[in-house]
C-alpha cells in the first residue's frame, strides 16, 4: 500500500439518466458507419436559427444503443423515449453554447492546454492513443470536445453556481441542526519516512532525535512518494492505514514521539508524532465554508432546471417531428 495514495424495465429511467452523463462524457465523432451516408445539409432541429443535422444526431443515438444495447429490450416506446433525449440533449448543448457566446465567455489556450493535460495524465504510454483510436476520436475533435465541456461548465458557474444565495442565518440554523456531522474523532498527525531495508531504518531510528533532522532524513533517503510533502501525512483516524502502522502511530506520545521500525509491503517506516487532535465539535467558522457549498448544492439542480426552462421559453426551437419518428438506430 503506497502510504501517499490515501432488469432494465425498473432501471429505464436509471439508464437514460446515465446516458445524460454520458453525453457529456463523449463525443459526436464516434461510431460513424450509418451516420456516414447521411447528408451533413438534413436537419433534426433548428435553435435560433442554428440547425442541429441529422447526422450528429444520428452519431450520437448510435453511441447510446452501441454502448446501453445489452441493457434494452426491443421495446418501440423506449426507442422514442431515448431519441426525444437525445435530440433534447443536443438542444441544451445548443442553447449553452449560444448563451455563452452572448455573456462573451471563452476559454483560454491555457485552460484547454490544462484540461487536456490533466485527462492524459491517468494514461501511460501509448494507451491515450489507443483510447482514441478505439473510439474513433482524432486530437483535434478530442479538443473540441474539451472545449465544449469547460465552456459549459464556466457558463453554468457564472449563470447559476455563484447566483445561488446562502445566509448566514441559513448557515448557522445547518450546523445547529446537524453537529453530529461536524464531530471529529481524535487524530493524529504524523510524518513518515520509508526506507528499502531493516537496517537502514534501524540506523535511521537511532541517530534521528529531533524533527528538524527527521524532516532531513526523508528529503535525502526516503523511498516514498510523500516525501514530496516533507512525509506528512496529514491526520491519521482508525481504519486509514494497515493496522501494524496504527498500532505504531496510536501509541505515540509527546514524550515519545518517534515509532520503532514498522515493516510493510512497501518498505520500512519510522513515524514522527506531530500532533495530537483531540475529540469533539468543529467550530462554525472551520465548517462554514463546507455548509454552504452543502446548501447550494441541494439548490443547484432545481436552480439549473429553472435556467434552462428559460433559456428554451425565450429561444426558438424547432424539431423536425417526422424525421425523428422515422429513425430507427441500428
């Protein structure tokens, strides 16, 4: 353990939800085979003047059967349901995108170059490649397609997330109505060092004395990646961490404040005793921020639903209801 890591008739409407998430989560270039023969000029949708083609259509509801086909039924009436959702789907996305135009909202070549670092960061070698090619994506439409989320996400921000009111009042009648999930259990915060081997770590233990040259010690020999962090590990409560490593930390004291060497399948740890956290209540003002981020988001989805009810009430929206009916996904 590396110390620094710490039947579809009652699921229908469970599946069309996640494929909510999943529309958000893919892009409109995948699965292209039946979509291909299709006109880029036919049109499913108008927004504002702006048309929606049949073919983005049509690529997207082939993603969704593609990937959710072992969860339907051949079942007429969900197939409409799904279409509905998706082309509802595509309309949202149009709106946003043209509201986002209106409040002049844009994102920058750092944001999008950061973004798209950190969605390559969990891929090694040459498996973001592969993902891409596996799906169907070029890195060009992979950036687009980033694009796209970081505008919206900005969007929904600025027009929703940062108008939701939260008093103080409100924040205060939280905490007094719900202390039980503001009491922390005691803690103690330690540092770690890991070394390769039994005796290494035994020559540590007996010639460390102080903190300052603990602190050395990790930066010149630790094996560990929390050495980046001077090896804190923050606050340790019962349970984080194997129990031979807890049993160690717990019995440290201020009077003894470094463990013996503890072995586990990562190496040889000595810990250092930084400081003891005592049971009981966190104070408002150490919980406060959390409170209110709680509170806006039990308003979030009812404050979006109402936005975009608006944004469709004051927008001209049309649906070509005769091609939609006629597609039959594949």
């Amino acid at each position: 353990m590396q110390l620094f890591s710490r039947g579809l008739n009652k699921a229908a409407a469970g599946i069309i939800s996640a494929f909510l998430f999943f529309l958000i989560a893919s892009c409109d270039s995948m699965q292209e085979e039946k979509s291909a023969i299709i006109p880029e000029n036919e049109t499913i949708a108008v927004v504002n003047n702006k048309k929606i083609s049949l073919s983005k259509f049509q690529r997207r509801l082939q993603r969704f059967l593609l990937n959710y086909r072992p969860l339907l039924s051949a079942n007429e009436e969900q197939l409409n349901t799904i279409k509905e959702t998706v082309v509802h789907q595509l309309i949202k996305e149009e709106l946003m995108f043209q509201e986002a135009s209106r409040r002049g909202i844009r994102i920058s070549q750092e944001e999008l170059e950061t973004t798209e670092l950190e969605s390559i960061t969990p891929f090694q070698g040459e498996q973001f490649d592969r993902y891409l090619r596996d799906n169907n994506f070029s890195h060009e439409q992979w950036r687009d397609h980033l694009k796209r989320i970081l505008l919206e996400k900005k969007l929904i921000k600025k027009e929703i997330n940062d108008k939701i009111p939260v008093t103080k009042r409100e924040i205060q009648q939280y905490y007094e109505k719900n202390k039980d999930e503001f009491q922390q259990p005691k803690a103690y915060r330690v540092r770690s060092i890991t070394l390769a081997s039994r005796n290494e770590a035994e020559a540590i233990l007996h010639q460390v004395k102080t903190k300052n040259e603990f602190i050395k010690m990790i930066r010149d020999y630790s094996i560990s990646l929390d050495k980046i962090a001077d090896g804190d590990l923050g606050f340790i409560e019962e349970q984080e961490l194997p129990e031979e490593m807890e049993n160690a930390i717990f019995r440290l004291t201020r009077s003894k404040r470094f463990s013996p060497v503890i072995h586990s399948q990562d190496g040889y740890h000595i810990f250092y005793l930084e400081k003891i956290r005592r049971p009981g209540l966190l104070p408002l003002n150490a919980v406060k921020s959390k409170i209110k981020e709680t509170l806006a988001e039990l308003r979030r989805d009812k404050a979006y639903e109402v936005w975009m009810n608006y944004l469709k009430k004051t927008a001209s929206i049309e649906i070509d209801d005769a091609v939609l009916a006629s597609e039959e996904g594949f």
